[in-house]
C-alpha cells in the first residue's frame, strides 16, 4: 500500500466517511434512471417526465443556496445522518406506494420535490468534511479516488437500477431506500474533529458564532471576489447544461422510441465506465501535470466527442460518444476544483462548496426541462445541436482564460495564490 494510500485510510474520521458517501452514492444511482423511467411512466409524457427532473433540481439548488451556510455552522456528522434519514424515508415511500398501486404523478413529484429540496440544505456535509479530515497535500489523489469510486458506482447503479426497474417499477427505490439506511448506520462513526484537533467547521475560525445571514455573505463574497472562480463558475455552468442536457434527451429519446430499461441504463454506464478510466488517469497525472493547459484541452475533447451525436441518432454510435465524453471529468475535478478546495479556508468549505455548484447547476435546473421541451420541436438532432453549441461556448471561455491557463501543477499550489 503506498503512503499516499495510507494517508487516507488511516486518517481520522475517513473510513466511516467514505462508507456513508459511497453508500448515498450507490442510492442515488439506483434510483436516477428509475425515476426518469417511473416520471414517463406514470405521466405518458415527455414534457411532464422533464418536469420532474427539473422540479427537483431547482428545489435542490435552491435550498443549497443556503446548506452551505447551514452546514458550515452546525455538527456535520449529525447533517450527513439526517439527509440518510430522509433518503430512506422519501424512496422507501416511492417503492410501498408502488407496491400498493397507488403512486400519482402529483404525489411522485412532490416526495421527489421535497427530498430534493431537503438533500440541498444538508448535502453539502459530506464534502465540507472531507478537506478537515484529511492533508491538503494528498487533495487532488482523494478527489481522483472519490470520482474513480462514484463512475465505478454510477457504471453499475444505472445499468441494475434500469434492471431492477424491468422486474418491478418498486425494487431500484427500495434498494436505494436501504443504501441510504447503511449509509446513515456508517455516518455515526465519523469521528468528531478533523486531523489538527479541532472541531469539524472551526478549523479556521469560529465561524459558528456569527450571524447567519453575515457568513452566508462571506461565503458569496470571497468566491465572488476572485476572478479564477467567477470564470470557473461561468464554464461550468454551460457544460454542465450541454452535458446533463445532452443525457436528459438521450435518455427521453430512448424512452419514447420505446427502447428497454436495461439499454438505456448502459447509455448512463458508458459514460460511468469513461470516467473510471479517467479517474485512474487522473490519479497518475493530476499532481504532476500543470492545470491550466490540461483543462483546456479537456473542454475542447468534449465538444469533439459531442459532435457525432448531433449528426447521428444510432444507438452505438450514442453509446460509445457519449461515453467518450465522461473521460476527461474526473481529471477536471481533481485540478480545477481540488485547487479552488485547496486554496479555501476549511472553516468556509460548506459555503465554498454552494458558491460553487450552485451557480454552476443554475442552467441545468432546466437542462431536462429544456431537453423534453426540445425534442417534440426540433427533433434529436436539433436539440443535440443546441446543447453542443452551448459546450462549445464553454470551451471558448475556458481556453481565452488567463488566469486558468496559468494554473500550475499541485506541487506549486502552496506558492500560488487563488485570485
């Protein structure tokens, strides 16, 4: 076992950790497909099967508006246990009322809505932990292992959750039901104080004890006061439009073509398969290759391998493009946001975390909206046109950056400033 290895499972707090995250991760890639699959089901429309989703992202987001700030100010440990509490409640109620035959389209989307809702004020604990339990210097490596893990999760969990779904609408939101009472059991033995001693959340300063309302502004204001993060915020919300909109009108195509559960379901393991591949790339490269350039190539890759999907709508030409975009991810996540995380206070890194993903996942609120709205108008091939155009936009921004092509490797991270 490598030293850098060694670090992780030997440090405080972090087995019991990483069993409660990569639990909910196994629940919510259950269910992702099953609930797409059961909102088309139940409704017999695309238009209203993208609701859904879109319902549920903007109660997330919305209420992640402040979860950062909630999380930063109260016991993480307790929050992770909660969010588990309400996972089991929420889908475990999914699959009896499926059992019983009396789950309405109404009643679907106000359990998801609410649990949505509920996973944005309390989801951002997990990650808040992470940076107070182990080494800033082993940041990016965690961040690999964590996205080669949840591709590796997300490979399986749509392919069995689309499977599961096959024999019975009720069995993927029962087994996500139960992932997220392990995951809830595991949470309890994550140990009380990060590795320096202190108190997870007052590690740089007693933030707790402050207004509400002041840290929620010292949040926004210190990312919003760095030029790097504004540009990063502004190329993340466009790709992750054109990618999760592009996956919504795969998965709404194939639906209303009438494909089965299980092909659809490889759709999603593709593209989870590709980013296990990236993740292992990203372990090798992510602490010796300078950031900034590698980036940009990364973006560019994507718009590339985006664009055959446009032109066709052939099952395995969908199958292996798509896919081929989840490669460079995981490589992107552990540079780009394993330095921003690296270089943010640890008393900040619920908020950082929010002033992060809330404005990159504004546009894909409405990305499965868009994408069922789109298809009945301007066909498969128009709409994968207009979310390719938008990763395209993206990859111009990312690339006229100066301030991320100047990015360097890890090693230098400690002499580098995030402006």
């Amino acid at each position: 076992m490598s030293e850098t290895t060694k670090s992780f499972w030997h440090s405080a707090g972090y087995i019991p950790w990483f069993t409660a995250d990569t639990a909910s991760a196994v629940g919510a890639a259950l269910r992702a497909l099953a609930i797409s699959l059961l909102g088309y089901a139940v409704s017999g429309s695309t238009i209203a099967a993208g609701w859904l989703g879109t319902s549920s992202m903007i109660a997330q987001q919305v209420a992640s508006v402040f979860g950062g700030t909630f999380v930063d100010r109260h016991d993480r440990k307790r929050l992770i246990v909660a969010n588990a509490v309400v996972g089991v409640l929420a889908w475990g109620a999914i699959a009896v009322l499926l059992l019983c035959g009396a789950l309405s389209f109404s009643v679907l989307l106000l359990i998801a809505v609410l649990a949505s809702g509920i996973n944005g004020s309390l989801g951002s604990a997990t990650d808040a932990m992470l940076r107070s339990i182990i080494d800033i210097r082993y940041y990016p490596k965690a961040r690999s292992l964590n996205e080669g893990r949840d591709a590796t999760i997300a490979m399986a969990g749509s392919p069995i959750g689309g499977f599961l779904y096959s024999i019975a609408p009720w069995l993927p939101f029962l087994a996500s039901a139960c992932m997220y009472a392990v995951a809830g059991v595991a949470a309890t033995g994550i140990r009380e104080y990060g590795s320096d001693g202190g108190r997870i959340g007052e590690t740089d300063g007693d933030a707790v004890k402050g207004g509400f309302f002041r840290d929620f502004l010292e949040g926004w204001s210190w990312s919003l006061h760095r030029k790097t993060l504004v540009v990063v915020l502004i190329v993340a919300a466009l790709v992750n439009f054109g990618v999760n909109g592009i996956q919504y009108a795969i998965q709404l195509h194939l639906v209303s073509c009438g494909t089965n559960a299980t092909s659809i379901g490889f759709i999603s393991g593709g593209i989870s398969l590709m980013m296990l591949v990236g993740s292992l790339l990203a372990g090798k490269l992510s602490d010796k290759v300078p950031v900034g350039p590698t980036v940009c190539l990364a973006y560019l890759f994507i718009c590339l391998c985006v664009l055959p999907m446009a032109l066709t709508d052939s099952y395995w030409i969908m199958l292996v493009a798509n896919s081929l975009v989840g490669l460079p991810f995981p490589l992107i996540n552990a540079m780009l946001l394993g330095f921003i995380f690296a270089k943010s206070p640890t008393s900040m890194q619920g908020r950082i975390t929010v002033t992060l993903t809330v404005p990159a996942q504004v546009l894909s609120m409405f990305c499965s909206a868009v994408a069922g709205t789109l298809l009945p108008a301007l066909g498969f091939h128009g709409t994968m046109l207009v979310f390719f155009a938008v990763l395209a936009a993206s990859a111009v921004l990312v690339t006229c950056s100066r301030s991320i092509r100047g990015i360097p490797g890890a090693s230098q991270w400690e002499r580098t400033a995030l402006r």
